[in-house]
C-alpha cells in the first residue's frame, strides 16, 4: 500500500496551489483540447514553436490536484525542447506514470523533474489526471487544433 | 391479480429501530477491509450492497429451479414460470399497484424510462411539451432529448432553489394545455432533494399531463404506493434496492400500457407470428421482448422481501439520524459547503471542499477504506445549477452506522491536514 503522501508530495501541492504557466498566450502556434469526461477535467495546451523548438508553453483549464500539477511540472519541462524531445519525455512521462519505467530507473534529465508525480502510478483510478495535459500536448504538436478525450486514451 | 387501494405495501406498519449490527452481519462485503482499514461503504446511491438473502436466493434458484420461463410445458420450467411471476407478484405489492400485468421487468430504470420515451412517446407530435426538474440524472434527460429529436416536441424545466428544493410555482406556471408529461425523480441522486411528487401529480393531472416518476433512489428508502400517489408510470432498480444490477421496474397504469406499442420485439412479446401479420401480447409480456433476466427477478424478489423484514418506517427513521448526524459533522469541516440542503431530504451528502477537487477527496478517503462518489452523478445541469463541476457524496443505506459518518469526518479532516 502506498502512502497518500507519495501522492500528494509537498511539490504537486504547490504546483497544484500555484499552477506555472496557467495562462493564454496572444499568438500560440499550436493548441489542442483535452476531455476527462470521467471527472469533467478541461484542458487546453498553448504552444509557440519556433525553429522546431517549443519558444513557450502554457495551459488553461481546470481539474483535481494531480491534473493542475501535471500540467504545470509539463509546461516548465517542455519550455525549451524540441518537438522530438518533447514527444521523447511524454513517452517517459507515460511510462514513469503507468509503472512501466520502474522507480530510481530513470535516465536523468528532465523526467527526474517530474518523477514527483510518480506516486500516481499506485493510484490506477488517477493515472489519466496526470497524463491527460501530455496526450494535449502531443495533439498539439501533431493535430494542432483537435480534441482529445481520455475515453480514447490507455493511460 | 388485485387488491385493495392504498394498503401500506410493507408489514412494518409501526417504526421500531433496529440492531444495525445485526443488519451488517447478512451483508458479506461489510466485513472486508480496504487498504488496511475497515471498509466504510458510502456510495449505497450508486449500488447498494447485497443481502446474504439476495445472493442465496438467485444460487438456490440457478441451482433448483432454473429453465426458461414461460416456453416449457416440463417441471423445471412450469417452476421458474412460477417463481418468475411471483417475483412480479412481489413487486407489484412492494409498489401497491392494481395488477401484476402493471409490472413490467426491464433491465434498470434507464430503460424503463427509455420504453416509456420509446412506446408512449410514439404518440407525441411537434410542439407537444415534457417538463422535467433542473435536478434529474442523464437517464431521465437524454430519452426525451431524444425524443425531442424524433417528434419534434419541446422540453421544459421546472427550476430549483438555492436549496435544491422544486420552486412548485415555477413548476404549475409550465404546467399548460401542451404538456403531455411531467417526468421527474422522486429523490435526487445528486443532492439528496425528496420532490413533493403528490402535488406534482395532482398539479400535472389537474393540467392534463402525465407523470412519470424516476424512483431509483426512492425505492430503497421508502414505502412507494402507486396507488396513492395516483403516478401514470414509476421507474426503479434492483440494484440500488439491495438487488442484483441488470433488473429494473417500470410499473405503468394498465390503461396506458395498453394503449402502448411494443417497445423492442422478438420472443416472448408475441400472441401470433406469421410472414403477413404478428399480434402482439398484452402488457406485461409486450414489453418484454426475448428471455428475460429471470435470475435477476429473483434476486429483486429476495430484495424486496429482506427489506420487507426490517420495514420502511424504520429505515428511514435511522436514515434520517444519519442524515443528521452527517449534516452536522460536516458542518464543522474548515471550508466545506453542503449542496443541497433540502428540508426534505434522503440521506445524501453532496459537498465541495473549497481548494479541493472531488476526485482528491475521494482518492484520500479510499486510502481510509472510505468509498465515496466523485464527479457529477451523471447529473451535469444539476451540478451547473449549483455552479460546480462535481462534488463528492456520501450516501447511506440501511447497513450506514452512525460512526462512518464520524470516520468520514476524519477522513475530511486528513484532507484538510493534506491540502492546508
């Protein structure tokens, strides 16, 4: 059994309380929505690509505490990347999340950022809270305009 | 079959409280532990638990007595015929209605009210109105929406006030020479909110309309007489009536059910097939339509029975002191807002936590053991009306001790403790 507090670490909370890069940018080259319609979580990710790399992220939407710091920890991480990279650490992100990456098995980088929300992978029910924000953003990125809804989606 | 109007359909004429311990111990799951702790089953409105009594019933059933219903003329198959329809005998007291022909099994109450969309509704033309109340579950909205969509008719909603009580004027203004249904829930799932359903039937009939009443969440908590409240079609569940999930009730004046066409067709509704005509079987048989779910009926039947065994006056009083019980501890939880604070009221706690969402809510009190619904309760413009996207809710059943409810409060309180 896992303790609520690998859940609900002192650094989602915050990021939940105080979500970075809650915003709607003026010019976003890309944008996506995203659905849960299981708990009625919206999101919707803004993107500015320039030169293939991702000039700026940012969301708006509203959602439990998982979701609201998902999104949060993933705009500060994708800042910077380049659209590979970025698709790169929402496979990990993905793996990490579902428990498929095991834990202390991660390769550095970025995703060691992120492994706060690692704890969500011994809460099946709450997987999608944490991923829905990446799968927008990965729409974004290949189907900029579309909608992506959780009923369609694994994890 | 028949009997006399308006007899109180249960035994239990006078409230007597009762051991709940005792109650617990003929529901099996009560005694499992979740994550560690006790289980603290809080989500009865969803599905509720089932009785020893429900689950024997439907083993003995399967393991005695079963064969198809209503085909055979050998043993096995003039019994289950006969415990079949002495399941519709059982419900049609539970409700007091006339006949048993006035019982048809459907498969939950979403597809009774379906049939009665379906069947009744055939004969609705554009412009025709159906009012419904601000509060329903999707299952008494989205038939007639598309109803709406097939017959051109106009649906109306009659309001709720701050407190998730009818605003009746509201309701009788709609009331007009169009409206040709009133289809409205007994008790909301969502917020717990018992409707006056006797002055809504008096006000619709005095208008010319029918009313059809959604009781999934009335059934398990009080004695329903059809007869009495004089309701042209009444809908519920078995599984949210200590029954087995996939058999539900729709009682229908026999009148109506007449008047009605088939609902779904093949076996079983049928007096006569051949190539150039098929004649139809009278209600109930009509509108049941291929093999039945007659292990389900039986086990509705147990249902029925055991809770006959401990009596509606006394389980609502002791519903009643959970509800205020619970009303009260979550008064005292740090920013927390009830909603739905009806002065008639089940034993449904629907809240919001200010700074928490539902599903971390109710994620927190799982690790607890406590099983609590999260989301909208399949009642979105209920929650809109409210002005949240879901709450968390509490509901109780007759097996509810008063000291869930206190685990429930310490389980806010963890909450709380976790997001400041």
């Amino acid at each position: 059994m896992s303790d609520l507090s690998d859940l609900y670490q002192e650094l989602i909370l915050d990021h939940s309380r105080s979500p970075r890069n809650l915003r709607r940018p003026s010019n976003p080259t890309a944008s996506a929505k995203g659905d849960n319609p299981l708990c009625g979580d919206k999101i919707t990710v803004f993107l500015t690509l320039e030169g293939g790399r991702v000039a700026d992220a940012a969301f708006e939407g509203r959602g439990c505490a998982i979701s609201m710091a998902s999104a949060s920890l993933m705009t500060d991480a994708v800042k910077g990347k380049t659209v590979e990279e970025a698709e790169a650490l929402f496979q990990k992100f993905q793996a990490m999340v579902t428990g498929k990456s095991g834990a202390g098995n991660h390769d550095g980088g970025e995703i060691d950022r992120l492994s706060a929300l690692s704890g969500v992978q011994a809460y099946p029910m709450r997987v999608k809270c944490a991923t829905l924000c990446w799968h927008t953003m990965s729409s974004a990125l290949a189907h900029p305009g579309a909608t992506v809804s959780t009923e369609k989606l694994e994890a | 079959m028949t009997s006399q109007p308006r007899r109180s359909p249960l035994p239990s004429d006078n409230f007597a409280p009762y051991d709940v311990e005792r109650v617990r111990a003929d529901f099996p799951i009560l005694g499992r532990k979740v994550h560690g702790h006790p289980l603290v089953f809080l989500d009865t409105a969803a599905s509720a638990q089932k009785p020893n009594a429900v689950l024997d019933a439907m083993d003995r059933f399967c393991r005695e007595d079963y064969a198809n219903v209503h085909r055979g003329v050998y043993y096995l198959s003039e019994r289950a015929t006969h415990a079949y329809e002495a399941a519709r005998e059982t419900v049609r007291g539970f409700v007091n209605a006339r006949e048993a022909a006035e019982i048809v099994f459907t498969r939950n109450t979403t597809e009774a009210i379906n049939l009665v969309a379906a069947s009744h509704g055939a004969n609705f033309r554009p412009g025709d109105e159906i009012i419904l109340s601000a509060i329903e579950h999707h299952s008494n909205i989205v038939p007639w929406q598309m109803l709406r969509e097939r017959a051109g008719i106009v649906l109306r909603v009659a309001p709720v006030d701050d407190s998730g009580e009818l605003i009746l004027d509201a309701f009788a203004d709609l009331l007009g020479p169009r409206t040709k249904l009133v289809a409205i829930t007994h008790i909301s799932n969502a917020i717990g909110t018992v409707m006056p359903v006797a002055e809504i039937v008096r006000l619709a009939h005095a208008a010319g309309a029918r009313v059809l009443i959604d009781g999934s969440q009335a059934a398990p908590h009080q004695a329903i007489d059809v007869q009495a409240l004089d309701c042209d079609f009444y809908a519920f569940t078995g599984h949210k009536l200590y029954g087995p999930t996939g058999i539900g009730v729709l009682y229908g004046k026999a009148e109506l059910l007449a008047a009605m066409p088939p609902y779904q067709s093949g076996g079983e509704m049928i007096r006569s097939v051949s190539f150039e005509k098929t004649e139809y079987a009278a209600p109930p048989a009509r509108f049941e339509a291929g093999t039945p779910n007659i292990v389900g009926a039986i086990g509705l039947a147990a249902a029925i029975d055991y809770v006959a065994t401990i009596g509606f006056d006394s389980i609502a009083a002791h519903e009643q002191a959970l509800l205020r019980h619970g009303t009260a501890l979550l008064s005292e939880v740090k920013g927390l807002r009830l909603v739905g604070t009806a002065r008639h009221k089940a034993a449904i706690l629907s809240f919001v936590i200010d700074g928490v969402h539902p599903h971390d809510v109710a994620t927190i009190l799982d690790r607890s053991g406590i099983a609590v619904r999260a989301g909208h309760h399949c009642a979105q413009p209920a929650m809109e009306r409210f002005g949240v996207s879901g709450t968390s809710r509490a509901s109780c059943g007759l097996y509810t001790r008063l000291d869930e409810l206190d685990a429930l409060a310490q389980g806010l309180a963890r909450v709380r403790e976790i997001f400041g």
